[in-house]
C-alpha cells in the first residue's frame, strides 16, 4: 500500500512540474515572406510554407541565353503565376505583370504570356525557333528534380516557363531568377522593331528590356530640361545584326565599322537619320532608349528614341520602327565576280569534299534524285573567287546550279528553291534569280555541303546543306 501511494505521489509531481510556467513548450518560429503581390496599395506576402499550400504544377523548363547557350529542360515545380494573382483579384486584360527580383531586375509579362503561354520556343539541339509543342504555363518554381532550388545561384523562388516537352526551350530573359515581388501594374503595350544588317533581327519589347537592365548593357542621358532617359548604347544593337554572330564579346565588329558603313534610323511615319559607323562606333553617348524618368515611352516617341549627347536635337528621333546598316560596296558588280575555267571532269578539284556527302533534289519534280560527292565532281567542278557579303574573298570550290538544275525535271508549277540543312535550319530562293545567278555554286569544304551565293545577302549561303526543294 505505501509502494504504491509513493508511485502516486511521484506522478502527480512529475504532471505538475510539467504544467508549471517556468517550463514552458519550446515553440517554432515562424518563417519569413518569400513572395510579395502586389496591386495598387495591397500588398500579399507569403512564407513558404503558405506558397507550397497552395495548388503546385510540375513541368520540364528549359533556356536559351542571350549568346545562344541552350540549358536543357529540367523538371520544375511550383505554383501558376495565375494562381498567385487570384488572392490580388486576378489577371485582366488591363493589366500587366511585373516580375521583379532581389537586386531590382524586373521584366514585364503580357496578360497572353501569362495566360495563354504565349512564348517563342527553340528547338533544344539546333536553337532554330520552331511551333510550340504542347501547352505553356508560368510559374514560380521553388523545387527542380525534386529538390529545392539553389539559394546561391538562383534564390529561393524562380520564375520558369514549363511545358511537356523536352524538345524545346524558351528566351533564357523570362526566366527571372531570385524573384521577390510580383506586380500587377498598368497594361505595357508590346512592340517589335526591325533590325537589318547583314542578317535581319526583330527586337521586341521584352528583349529590349532585358538588354537595357542595370546589370547589363543599360546606358543613360539627361536631358537640359532634366529627364533622364535610359537604354541601350546603339552600336550594342548594330552588333547584333552585322554579322552573323548576333550576342557575346565578339558581335560587335569593330573591323566593319572602321571599314566604313551608314546606319538609318527610320521612323514609323518614314523620316530617317543617317549616322556614320565611325561616329556610333562603341559610343556610349548615342542611346536606343526605351525609358523616360523610368516610364516606358508614349506618344510620338513610342516605342524607342535615339538621343544622347553627341547627336542633335534634330537627329533625335522618336516612334522607331527600323534600324539598317547600309554596307558599302567596293565597285559595281565586286560581289558577283565571274568564276575562273572549268576543271574537267575527274580533275582533282581544289578542295576535297567529304566522302559520305550528298544531297537530295525533292518536291516539284518528276522524280526524287540524290546526288553523292562522286556524282557531283562528276558534273565538272569549278575552283573560283567569290565575294562573301561579310568575309569578303573567298577561295571555293563547287558545281554551278546551272548544272544541278539540269540534273532533275522541275514542274512547271514550281517558283521557289528551299535550301535545307542537317540542323533543320532552311532559306527560300526565288528560282528564277538561282537560275539567272551564273556564279552561284553548291560547294564544299572538308567538312560538309555548302551553298555559295555571290550577289545574295549572307542568310543564302547555307551551310551542312542535305536537301534542295522545289517550290
């Protein structure tokens, strides 16, 4: 009886001892916001752990860089952009959505990007923009393969445009990484201006803004009245189309523009400023802009306004639609030189294409047709001097198309030639001009099948070429 009044005693001592203030239960504390959302004057902030209570999405997501490095698609979750905007009322047509991250880095998505996916997409290999497989959706991600995102390199939260398929991949720009606040602002208006050079380029808004950020090729002036415009330097986007390399260090070529070339800078109504290539040449003081005191332009100056310090009142234009480079030509006729004599057939040619080369005539003609390496030396080879309209001199080796063309029976009905390369990438040839074009050859180096287009901008001298299509 006392053994068992002491065990009593003893467990009513541990019970009060435990419910006693000075013993309080350790509690957790709870976890910082993540996510604002924004509206107007309401601001929403989410932890966390309330982020991944609402209704998660899984998908692959994938990036091209603004230098043509593809990151394949890896498997993202998070929530629907769309889903966040619910608890601000939702997305309406009106509206606009600013994604904003750490550092100050935003980019501006349009309701049809948000709502409809309405994104270009690139082939995962080649890089070449192809039709958009499956259905598109934006979302904040905050785990990939199953594991949270990398804190160092990308923050806890992303912003990926996911889809079904691991064939494809979008512009690396709307991928944001680090993101803090998302916004619903004012609807911004998209636009696109041409870029023509040697090879020709649109430029759309969301481009434009990610060129013209703070951490990347932002450039600013101050007016006399004290408006601060910001953009991007012009020369910076004259590299991008006066070759064929369109990003990184080498886009801009220093070499062309001491050689001497004009840049017009048109306007939608068609007035046009002419500039030399020595006097835009890595200047910094001749701005694209696309922002005034931080506000995207309106008006007569929608969507893009030369100015700067070094040009004149009356050389800054407003309302860009194009801007091209218009490159000197030597003498008439320097790009179409006349190619030397013939070897005769079974002559070693001056170059030595790959054996297991050839190339297929399909489309409108009676009848399929390949041609291998053998074949084509066969047709008598010619060694020439052709004038690239950006290399300049070339020593080439090829057969003329005057005597491919003889090698099928092409239909009447057919008035276009489609040069196919291996990479899927293609370009349409008038067949009349291929016809009249006495200088053009399908050549070769070492490596692969090439074509040779003296007289034709450089976008026509395709390379790896497999198949020839009659149109």
């Amino acid at each position: 009886m006392k053994k068992f009044v002491s065990v009593l005693l003893l467990g009513l001592l541990l019970f009060l001892a435990a419910c006693s203030a000075g013993n309080p239960t350790p509690t957790v504390a709870p976890s910082e916001p993540v996510l604002e959302l924004i509206k107007d004057d309401t601001v929403i902030a989410l932890t966390m752990e309330e982020l991944k209570a609402l209704p998660s999405v899984e998908g692959l997501g994938g990036i091209m860089s603004s230098t043509g490095k593809i990151t394949p698609p890896e498997n993202y979750k998070g929530v629907l952009v769309t889903t966040l905007l619910e608890q601000l009322g939702g997305l309406s047509e009106d509206r606009s959505v600013e994604v904003i991250a750490e550092d100050g880095y935003s980019i501006t998505f349009s309701p049809a990007q948000i709502l409809e996916g309405n994104y270009i997409t690139y082939d995962v290999s080649s890089g070449d923009e192809i039709e958009t497989i499956g259905k598109l959706q934006t979302i904040i991600a905050y785990e990939r393969n199953g594991e949270p995102l990398d804190a160092d390199s990308e923050g806890q939260l992303r912003l990926v445009v996911i889809g079904e398929s691991p064939l494809q991949v979008v512009d690396g720009h709307w991928s944001v990484k680090w993101v803090k606040q998302i916004k619903l602002k004012e609807a911004v208006e998209d636009w696109t201006v041409e870029f023509i050079g040697a090879i020709s380029e649109p430029m759309d808004r969301a481009t434009f803004e990610s060129g013209a950020a703070p951490d990347c090729h932002m450039a600013s002036w101050t007016d006399e009245e004290g408006h601060v415009w910001s953009g991007i330097p012009l020369y910076y986007l004259i590299g991008r189309v006066d070759d064929e390399v369109k990003h990184g260090d080498d886009a801009y070529r220093d070499d062309l523009a001491k050689a001497g070339y004009t840049i017009d800078v048109v306007a939608t109504d068609g007035y046009t400023v002419t500039l030399d290539s020595f006097t835009v040449m890595r200047n910094d003081n001749i701005i694209i802009a696309n922002l005034v005191d931080g506000q995207p332009l309106s008006g007569d100056d929608f969507p893009l306004r030369l100015v700067g310090s070094d040009l004149t009142k009356k050389q800054m234009i407003g309302g860009i639609a194009q801007v091209v480079i218009n490159f000197e030509q030597e003498g008439e006729g320097a790009a179409t030189e006349a190619p030397t004599e013939e070897t005769p057939a079974g002559e070693t040619p001056a170059v030595i294409g790959p054996a297991d080369a050839s190339v297929t005539f399909t489309g409108l003609v009676d009848a399929e047709k390949t041609l291998s390496m053998e074949d084509l030396e066969a047709l008598g080879v010619v060694n020439t001097t052709v004038e690239h309209p950006k290399k300049g001199s070339m020593e080439v080796t090829g057969v003329p198309f005057s005597k491919l063309l003889a090698e099928v029976t092409i239909k009447p009905e057919a008035t276009t030639v489609a040069f196919l390369a291996s990479d899927g990438f293609s370009v349409d040839v008038p067949l009349a001009d291929l016809e009249a074009c006495e200088q053009c050859l399908l050549g070769w180096d070492e490596e692969m099948l090439r074509t040779y287009m003296p007289g034709f901008e450089s976008s026509f001298w395709a390379k790896d070429l497999v198949r020839i299509e009659f149109k």
